[in-house]
C-alpha cells in the first residue's frame, strides 16, 4: 500500500466508477479498498465523492485532509534531507508554522534569483469571479513561475521541499519568485481559494485545495520585509536560506493562517513560494 493510500486520486474515482457502473455492491467496493489499506470512513467518503446519491450503511463525515509535515519527533531541531541538513529554528501548533533554517544554501539563493531575474515581472494575484489573475495594490512585487522540474536546480530544490514535507513533488505547483523593492509589500492574505467565490471551481479542478505554503529567503533584506501571521501576532524576519513554513487543512480563516509581507523599509527581499496542493497539480 502506498503512504498516499487515503487520498482520492483520479484513478481512484475512475476505478470506483468503473466498478459502480459493472454494478457492483457499494459495501463489496469499500471491503475491496479496505485489503488495500483504506479504513472504512475514507473508503465510503471516496465512494460518495463520485456517487452521491449512494445509500450507504453510515452517514460519513469527510475524513480529515491530510496536509503537508515535516517528520518532527519531539525534540528535534535538526532534519537530515538527502544529506542536507536543515535546523527546526521554531515550532507553532495552531495555526501550523515551523520556522527552518539553512534549507537552502547560499549558492542555491543565489542561483534561483539569477534563473528567475531575466523573467520577472508585474506580480499578479487570482481574480476571485473568475479563477483568473489581474495586478493588484495588494501586492507590489515584482515575480514570475518556474514550471515544475524546470532546471536542475529547480529539481534538485523541490526534491527536498518534497521529502523535507512529505509532500510528492506532484503534487506542488510550480515555484514562485517574488522580488520586493523598498515600499513594496503583500498585505495579509490566506493562500487557499475562497470556496465562496465563483472562481474557485475552475481553479479546484487543477489538484484541489492549497493545503501548505513554503516561503523560503533569498536573501536578507536591510530592513522590515518580514513574513507576518496577523491572527496570532506572529512576525517571522526574513534571512537568507531560511523557509517559513505553515499549513492549514481546510480554506477557513479558522486555520489562523492569515499572512502577508510586510513592507521592505531598506534593501529589497527575494523569496520562493512553493504551494502543495491536495493532490497531483498539472
Ligand atoms: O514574501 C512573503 O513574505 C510572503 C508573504 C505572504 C509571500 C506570500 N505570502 C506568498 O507567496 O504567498
Ligand atoms: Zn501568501
């Protein structure tokens, strides 16, 4: 069984379509997932996903989204990834943010902001009617995608993002590069899609929710430009090769993950943003 068992892939719904559609008895279907390693609720949860109307034997409540970790038995303050070693500067429960440093090298910094430079630009934020993307007040840096496993450094970074996470490099978005001159800021926001607004549908149907941000430094700005939580007072500074990282398993404000960029006072501020999705993002 894999580790990823108890999320409801397309192959998954393809298969519990096909088995409905030869007319085969939903409790047959969820004691055939069941040798497999689904637990019963997961099971019948995905076995409504795709029939709805079903009559099952219990009503199901949508089992907990799993969301991106880092393995962090208590106590541990510093991770080997690949042989990369990464410190756990700082821990929050809710909302979920870890603080690590050192996860990338200065080289690596460096490499990244040359890779993106010559394709920045305006940044641009979703367009919540539409699902599309549009230059607002809110965010005044400059930025650009990379596409996943675009260079060798892109891979070799998102490899450790994944087993850092546990998170399958797939199931990522592209990398993000934003560049922040003096003044520039990107007032608080929430990274997942607002369920009300009627875009989100469209946006959804590429690998589901946001479930986890990685903010990683480029570089140190001079002065402010620091990664803030509004909701719990929290003000995270932005150094060099250091990532902020936090999660939130539904798109409610409840998760506590409200953030933003704070304005840059002097020098200006490089970060990479990798967004885990809840499934495969293509
Ligand atoms: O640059 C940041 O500190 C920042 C703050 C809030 C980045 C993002 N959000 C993001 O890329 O989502
Ligand atoms: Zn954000």
């Amino acid at each position: 069984m894999s580790v990823y068992a108890q999320q409801i892939t397309d192959d998954l719904r393809q298969w519990l379509r096909s088995q409905l559609d030869a007319g085969c008895r939903p409790d047959d279907i969820v004691a055939a997932m069941r040798t497999s390693g689904w637990s019963e609720p997961a099971a019948l949860y995905a076995l409504k996903e795709v029939q709805p109307g079903a009559q099952l034997p219990v009503d199901i409540q949508a089992p907990a989204t799993r969301v991106p970790e880092p393995a962090l038995a208590e106590g541990v303050n510093l991770i080997d990834v690949d042989g990369h070693p990464v410190r756990v500067l700082m821990t929050m429960k809710h909302p979920r943010v870890v603080l690590f440093g050192g996860l990338l090298t200065d080289e690596e910094c460096d490499a990244l902001i040359e890779e993106a430079r010559p394709r920045l630009a305006r940044s641009e934020t979703v367009v919540n009617a539409t699902g599309g993307s549009e230059v607002n007040s809110a965010r005044t840096s400059d930025g650009m995608f990379f596409l996943r496993g675009e260079s060798p450094l892109i891979q070799r970074i998102e490899n450790r993002i994944a087993t850092l996470l546990n998170w399958p490099v797939k199931w990522g978005e592209g990398l993000q590069v934003l560049h922040y001159r003096p003044g520039a800021e990107y007032k608080p926001h929430h990274d997942y899609f607002d369920p009300a607004h009627s875009g989100t549908d469209a946006v959804l149907r590429r690998g589901g929710q946001r479930v986890g941000t990685l903010v990683m430094y480029l570089n140190t700005p001079a002065r402010g430009g620091s990664t803030t939580f509004p909701d719990v007072a929290l003000e995270v500074a932005a150094f060099k090769g250091n990532a902020v990282f936090f999660s939130y398993d539904k798109p409610q404000i409840s998760t506590r993950t409200l953030h933003g960029g704070a304005p840059v006072v002097e020098g200006t501020k490089w970060v990479a943003t990798k967004w885990l999705r809840e499934r495969e993002f293509n």
